[in-house]
C-alpha cells in the first residue's frame, strides 16, 4: 500500500533538510580548515619576514626594505612592522625603510611600562643596534605618539617628521569607537577572518572607510585597502600591543611639541572619522614651523589621494635627507 502524499512530501523534506544540513555542516568544516591554513601560512611568511634583536629596551622585531637614507616607518594600532612595510610606499621606494613592530605587536613583547615615549626610546635602541645615527621617521595613527615622542626625546637622531593621520592627544574613552569592535573581534578571530571573505562593511568602518567612499574607489585603491586590512590577521600575535594602545591614548598628557626640532610635515584627512581632523591641526599648529596637508576627503586611509600624498611625503623626505 503506498504511503499518503502528505507523508511521502514530509520524508523528502526532512530528507532535504537532513542533505542540507550535512552539505552545511562539511562546508563549515572546510571553511575553518582554510581559516587555520591561511592563518598558519600568514604566521610562516610574518617570522621569515623579519627579525629580532636585543636592545637595552628589550627584543625588538623589525625588517628592512630598500637602499638610501633610513626611513622609520612607525606602524598604527592593531598591525605591526608588516603594515610598516606596506606604508613603506609613501616614500616613493628611494629610502631605505625600517619597520619595527611596536611594543606588544608580533614578536616585540610588552614590557611592564609600555608608554609612547619608552616606545621611543625603543626606536632609538634599534636604530643603535643597526648603527643608524639619524632616520627620517613616518608616524601612522597609532604610531603618532610615539614617532613625536621620538622627535621630542632624541632630536639629534630625527632628520625629518611626517605624521599621517596620527593622534596627537589624549582620546576620551567614548571616542574610541571602533576599538570596542577591535576588542570584540580578538576573541572571536574566526568571526573576523570571516569578515574579510569576503570584506565586509563593519571591516571598511573600523578602518575608517564609508560605503559610499568604497563604491568610488578604483580597483587599485580597493585592492590596497584589502591588502591593509588583512594585514592586521592573525589578530592574536597583535592583541597585547592593540590593548595597551587603547589604554595609552586615553591616558595620554599633553605632549610638548615645542621640543620638536626636526622639520615637520602632517598630513590629514577632514573626514578621517577614527582619528579626527583636530590632532592634524594640534599637530601642525604646535610643532615649531610644521607644514600641515589637509585633505578635504580621504578618511583615515587617505584614500583616493595615494599618489599625492606619496609625491608629498617623496619631495619632503628628499629635501631634508641626512
């Protein structure tokens, strides 16, 4: 006797249901397989990418890029001395560039006091150990503090300072916006290796990025975006330094510009919503003959004005080489 239709339709349901279910759960399985795999391999090419040497202020990790006058390229929060790399590009490629991973990123451990002028101090100390008297220093984002700290406290081994969207003051806590979304995504770096495959909104703002400026970008610049983003991953080899940022910049005493000797150029974006438009103005109007590049869009990637910007940063560097 055959089975009613109502029946039969109910077993190919739970039966699709059940395929579905399997399909899914395999999918899943081979999702986090290639999660795990491309974490490892990102960890292999970070180690062989770098070094570490031992300096008064503790190991630090660093590579170097290029021929020419040395260049400090002073990464932002949640990266590390491979985001230097990438900013490297600024100088147009006739610097020798040196990137270093702050204090608590990679393979550079956390000491017990962490704050922006001991990081300066550690700058100094690998520029020592490769017997390098002077650099020209790039500041980004969170590599402000310390870069000006640097200019402030060893103003013999700075030839020249460019700040590129960088903070220059204490951050009320409440301002502190997509570190909140940083913290969450620590714990759960699956979730955020995820919103990367691909790149997903919530990514593009916490690296201050508007949909509507994203549309408008030319695949170049998208490309480049990409390439930023995912090399703030794995998430976990950069937690301690990202913490200790956030605890830094709302703790942050005025900083006394007027010490800085060193020519100095700030370049910001008007719309840059993670680090506002007022460090670049507190930045240049405080440092003793500063020049500030105000971009009128850009966010805080100054996208859309690379190549400018690179012209900028390229002339200025040449003109007070050591």
């Amino acid at each position: 006797e055959k089975e009613p239709p109502m029946k039969n339709g109910k077993w190919i349901a739970a039966g699709l249901a059940s395929a579905i279910g399997a399909l899914a759960g395999v999918a899943a399985v081979r999702t986090y397989q290639k999660f795990t795999g491309e974490m490892a391999a990102v960890t292999r090419k970070l180690l062989a990418d770098s070094q570490v040497v031992n300096t008064p202020c503790g190991p630090v990790e660093y590579s170097v890029r290029g021929e020419g006058n040395p260049l400090l390229v002073v990464h932002g929060t949640g990266a590390g001395y491979d985001q230097g790399l990438l900013l490297n590009q600024y100088s147009g490629g006739s610097f020798m560039g040196i990137a270093m991973s702050r204090f608590g990123y990679l393979r550079t451990p956390l000491p017990e006091f962490a704050s922006p002028a001991n990081q300066a101090d550690a700058h100094a100390a690998l520029l020592d150990a490769l017997e390098i008297p002077k650099a020209a220093v790039i500041g980004v984002s969170g590599g402000g503090p310390s870069s000006i700290q640097f200019a402030i406290r060893h103003p013999d081994r700075c030839s020249s300072l460019v700040l590129l969207s960088a903070i220059s003051q204490r951050f009320p806590s409440q301002d502190i916006g997509p570190i909140e979304v940083y913290q969450w995504l620590l714990k759960y770096e699956f979730t955020g290796w995820l919103l990367v495959h691909p790149l997903r909104p919530l990514l593009l703002a916490f690296v201050g990025i508007s949909p509507g400026v994203w549309i408008n970008m030319s695949p170049f610049e998208k490309a480049w975006v990409i390439r930023f983003i995912r090399g703030l991953l794995p998430l976990k080899i950069r937690r301690a330094g990202t913490l200790n940022d956030c605890r830094q910049f709302m703790e942050m005493a005025p900083l006394p510009f007027d010490l800085i000797k060193s020519p100095s150029m700030v370049i910001h974006a008007a719309d840059d919503p993670l680090v506002p438009i007022a460090h670049g103005h507190l930045s240049a109007s405080s440092i003793p003959k500063a020049r500030l590049v105000e971009l009128p869009q850009g966010g805080h990637l100054l996208v859309g004005h690379h190549q400018m910007v690179t012209r900028f940063i390229k002339k200025f560097l040449e003109e007070h080489a050591n």
